[in-house]
C-alpha cells in the first residue's frame, strides 16, 4: 500500500483540467479477478488519461452488454460469448484480452486415475448462463445433452460436497481452494484437454463509443492494460487494497489463490497484457459452430479492435488509379518487356528468400528456451534440440528414434494422454500439463503444447511438441497454497482452514444425525514466559505445545491455531460431552508437564472450553460463540481446567 501511495503522489501535481466521466461495469463481485483496474484507479492511471473512472461490480443476473449498449456504461467485462451477442445483433467489439485462457472446468466429485470425462454420462451437472465452452466439450467428447441431467446451477459449492449435483461448471481460479480446504476430493476436466481453448475476461466497448470517442476508448485501454502490468507484478499491494477499499467479503487466503491461479491462465510470460489473435477468435467462432450457436464463417470484421487502425486512402487510390490507367495505356509495351526479365529474376530471389527462411526457423528452434521435440507420425522422435538435453538430461542420441514414453514419471494419469491422442489424431492442438521424469531420476512438471503437422493430401506427417518446464512454478504454487491454510509457526491449520473444516463437519453430523465437540484452549501462564524469556523461547514452546495436542487426537481430529496462545480443536463424530471432556483432559494433562526450551525448565497450565453439537449450537459461529464461553469460565473457575458450556 506504501508503494501505491507514492506512486499516486504524481496525479495530485496534475494541473486542474475537466475529466471525463467513465464507468466501467465488472462481470461479478468485486476479486482480484478485476486487479489491473483497481490498480489503475488508485495509481492514477486513468486521471493521467484524463479520466474519471467509475468500478461498478456486478449483482447476480446482471447483463454486462446490455449494460453498455444502454449506455449505462461505457465499458465492460466479458469473454468469448460477446461473439454471440456479435451474431444477435448487438454491436460490441473486444478491446483486449486479459486471459489467455479461460478458466471455465467442470468440477466432478470423485478423484481416480480411472475417472475420465465420460463418467458424466448419466450424471447430473449444474452448467452455468454462459458455459457454451463446456457443452461443447462434452459434444467433443461424446457426452451428448441427452446422455447427462442438466440442472439450474446453484452457484453454491456446497451442493457438490453435499451430493446434491455430481459435477457444476466453474472457475479454476476459486472454486478448487474451498474443495482444498475441506479436504474433498474432486476432479477438474477442462476444455483445453479436448482441443477447445478459449477466450477469458475480456475488455469490450460498442461500436457507439468507438465512433463518438476514439480518443477516449484508446485512453481508457492503455491506463486499463498499464494497471494489469502493475497489478500483476505486485499483488500483495492489489490484495491489501482490495480488502482495505473495495470489499472484505472475500478472505485473504482466497485472493492470494485466484492471484496465483491468474498466472498461467494470462500467461504475461510469453504474451503481453492484453494480446488478442484474429486466428483464436477465428478458432472460437468454429467451436460456436460446431453447437450450432454461430453459422459457419461467422464473419468477424468490426468486432476486433485495432488500437492503431490505418489512414483510409480509399479516395486517394482511386484518383491515382485513374491516372495509372492511362499511363499503363502508353506503357504497356515496355512494362511486357520488363516483365519477362522480371519474373527469371524473381524466382531467383524465392529460392533465396526460402533458404534464408529455414535457416531462420532451424536458429530459432536450436536457441529456443523452450524444449522442442519432433517426431513422425509413428511417434517416433526425430529430432530434439539443446534445450530437451539441458532440461531432460538426455542426448539428441540417447532420445532419437524412441518414442517420447521414456520420460514418462507414471504419475500422469491415463486418462491425459487418452484425451491428448484423441485431440491430435483428430488433427488438432493439444495442450495440457505433464509430470515426467529426468534421466536423473528427478520428477518435473511441463506445460506441453503438441501440434499435428499434415502434407498437402491432409494426412499427419510429423508431431512438434513445445514443452515448459514448470516445475517451480508448481512448487511456487503449493507453498503458497499451504501459507494460506497453514499457521506458519506451528503448521498447524489457521482459522480459516479450521473453520472449513467445522462446516463440513457440521454438515456430516446434520446428515447423519450425530455430534461434534469445538474446544478452545488457552494456554495460561504464556504471557509472563514470553516476555521473560523472549519470543524465541516463546514459539519454540507453541511449537511443543502444537506437537503435544496433536498427539491426544486421532487422525480424524483437528487441531488449529487461531491466535497467539489460542488454540481450537474439532472432534467429529464424538458420543458426547463425557467422551469430548477425555480428550480435553488428556490434552490439559499433557501441557501441564514441563518443557524443556532452550536450557530452560518451563511450566505453563491450560484452560479449556467445550462446545457440542447440536446442544449447544447449530452452526460454527454459535458453537464457537460457546466454547469460548465456557473457556473464559475454566480460566475465572481458578484456571488450569476444563468446562463445557452451560445455558444459563
């Protein structure tokens, strides 16, 4: 926040002038989804551009388009369907991507290397408004809309945990970090396994406010693109505004995982914010075709915006034609002549052209920085370059005339490199993610990207797999998955992981009728040895403690830290307060035995609250309410003890 503070400093120096007013309507809530534009409103991007820019976040059902041709808004938020709205009519034109990739999956119950996605036949599935993308990758795949029970989606996650559903549309980017934290197995099938690669959020205006303020949409682009970039490259400062301005209905934990995930879904490595090819959109525009929502050829003249349109000489050239047709007139004998010279010199220079053409492409392959592999159309490896040896561990010798199976690590489930062969034998792209192995024995992740190579008859000749190896990104990735469910300190699960984990166990005991005990402990005496002995000595003992208390529980229990001293721990399925005062009893002994820290002889006591389910409460705040209660009771009633909550 330091940061952004200081590099506002600029904008209040700006000499008074008129901004225009603006407002831009987000697709959804305010996430971190919508980053680079908070970061371009608080770093005065856009009062730069002489902007007054007003963020409107959406409510559910809201109609972005409509919002903008009624002039609501001068600027949205949408994805890949503003084709659809393109072909109803409706006069929107894209002004940048943000996401490379969208992150639109179906979200089945169930994780097994035999699950694939034609399991869903017959299954249920809550497929959102605007999941075009997915239906068409159920078609691909074979799953037919009469082969599976389409519901309404309920836009609550619970609904799949709960088996109401057995598998919903949603964001890779949110969605899997709740499952994460309560421990529910589930598995992710996307289109991009099946050849189908969208689109995601996308900047778009309409034609309207091209023409009426072209000044002022290639203004409001470049601030909105220069926020991505800055967003993108600090997002703990984009976080901490998020929750300090726009809104603390999402948790951090949460914003750090859509942060992450954002990532490999803008691939700001290898493109820049904002990239858009005629050729994807072409590719979309077939797959709306394919599901019969977009004709064949759907032309997309007018709906791409081009940031540096060229000067129309349409009047000048036809002035010019008429003069060049006299001149051809009375020239048209020595232009004959110069002709046939031209063409033996012509040819010439191709065969030239093409040579250093080849030379060029064999240099760009040889010094990628990616790995590059070519093989027949037996899969047969006939060519690697440096990078693979450098990233694999093996010779050009050693990999030529071996399919690329050896490196495979047996982790990569079946199902992968089924749907991988399915995609290319149909012709088409294939990218998707692939654990492997180095001929040193070491596991690694790559980012693989395989294209079919087809002769002029149409028939496959060679396969070209680029491959990235991304291993730390990965590990990247998990550490920060498990900060943002982990206490540090201790490793123990934080409040909101624990507090996860109470509602799902809440939700087990509803269904199934049975109990739950929540104890908060406190940990007495803490504070006088913390300050004595410094906070060294201190979290060496909290660690101890952690260790201590997990020790009395069983492998079904949860332990957690919510605070300095303080301590939560769930009990599911336990026959009663008797059964859960044992286990807090065991704990309070077991901390009431010395430590031995650093040298030092160290005692400390515990006080204990318990809480029941559903005695003493129905949901996790009043039974949270409760245990704490009943534990400031055990620290009043002389400490060193434990009490379960009484009504009074």
């Amino acid at each position: 926040m330091a940061t952004l503070l200081l590099q506002c400093l600029p904008v209040a120096l700006i000499s008074a002038r008129a901004l225009e007013p603006v407002t831009l309507q987000l697709k959804w809530q305010h996430a971190f989804q919508f980053a680079g534009y908070y970061a371009a409103q608080e770093l005065g991007y856009y009062r730069q551009a002489g902007l007054d820019v007003s963020l409107r976040e959406a409510v559910p059902g809201l109609d972005v388009t409509a919002e903008i041709l009624s002039g609501k808004a001068d600027f949205g938020v949408g994805s890949s369907n503003l084709l659809l709205d393109r072909k109803a009519g409706k006069p929107v034109v894209a002004l940048a991507v943000i996401f490379q990739h969208s992150p639109l999956v179906l979200i089945a119950a169930g994780h097994s290397h035999r699950q694939n996605i034609h399991h869903l036949m017959g299954k249920r599935i809550m497929m959102g408004p605007q999941s075009d993308e997915l239906r068409a990758y159920l078609k691909r795949e074979g799953v037919l809309p009469a082969g599976i029970k389409q519901q309404t989606h309920s836009f609550h996650s619970y609904d799949l945990i709960e088996g109401n559903t057995d598998a919903q549309s949603a964001y890779l980017s949110n969605e899997p970090y709740y499952y994460d934290q309560l421990g529910f197995a589930y598995q992710v099938y996307t289109p991009r396994s099946a050849g189908i690669d969208f689109y995601g959020d996308t900047l778009f205006t309409s034609e309207r406010e091209i023409q009426r303020h072209p000044e002022r949409v290639k203004a409001f682009r470049a601030a909105s693109l220069r926020g991505w970039e800055y967003a993108m490259a600090h997002p703990q400062e984009i976080i901490d505004l998020i929750l300090a301005k726009y809104s603390q209905k999402t948790p951090r934990e949460v914003l750090n995982y859509e942060a992450a995930a954002m990532v490999d879904l803008m691939r700001t490595d290898l493109l820049p914010i904002g990239y858009m090819h005629p050729g994807r959109w072409r590719h979309i525009a077939e797959v709306y075709a394919e599901i019969a929502l977009l004709p064949e050829n759907f032309s997309l003249d007018g709906f791409l915006y081009d940031a540096n349109p060229s000067v129309n000489y349409a009047f000048l050239y036809g002035i010019l034609a008429a003069v060049l047709a006299v001149v051809t007139v009375v020239g048209a004998a020595a232009v004959y002549i110069y002709r046939v010279n031209k063409k033996l010199k012509h040819s010439l220079s191709i065969v030239t052209q093409t040579e250093q053409r080849l030379k060029i492409f064999s240099t760009a392959i040889q010094q990628s920085p990616t790995s590059v592999i070519i093989s027949g159309p037996d899969n047969i490896i006939q060519y690697v370059n440096p990078k693979f040896s450098s990233e694999t561990g093996y010779t050009a010798a050693e990999a030529i005339g071996r399919t690329p199976s050896f490196l495979q690590s047996g982790i990569t489930e079946r199902a992968t490199y089924g749907d991988m062969w399915r995609c290319l034998k149909r012709g088409e792209l294939w990218s998707g993610e692939l654990v492997n192995r180095r001929k040193n024995g070491e596991i690694y992740w790559e980012e693989t990207h395989i294209a079919p190579v087809k002769n002029a008859a149409g028939e496959i000749t060679n396969f070209v797999a680029v491959k990235l190896d991304i291993s730390e990104r990965k590990q990247a990735h998990d550490r920060l998955a498990h900060l943002a469910h982990y206490d540090f300190l201790t490793n123990l699960p934080n409040r909101s992981l624990f507090f996860e984990r109470v509602i799902q166990a809440l939700a087990l005991a509803k269904r199934n009728k049975g109990k739950l005990a929540l104890m908060f402990i406190d940990l007495d005496k803490f504070k006088p040895i913390n300050d004595a002995h410094g906070h060294a000595v201190g979290d060496l003992l909290l660690q101890e403690a952690a260790r201590r208390m997990s020790a009395c529980l069983r492998d079904s229990d949860t332990v957690g830290r919510i605070g300095g001293d303080e301590f939560v721990v769930l009990l599911p399925d336990v026959a009663g307060a008797e059964a859960a005062l044992l286990v807090a009893e065991k704990i309070r002994i077991a901390l009431n035995q010395v430590f031995v820290v650093d040298n030092k002889i160290l005692s400390i006591s515990t006080s204990i609250g318990i809480a029941i389910y559903p005695e003493h409460g129905h949901d996790d705040i009043s039974l949270a309410k409760h245990a704490d209660f009943a534990m400031y009771h055990a620290k009043t009633s002389g400490r060193d003890n434990v009490q379960v909550f009484q009504a009074s």
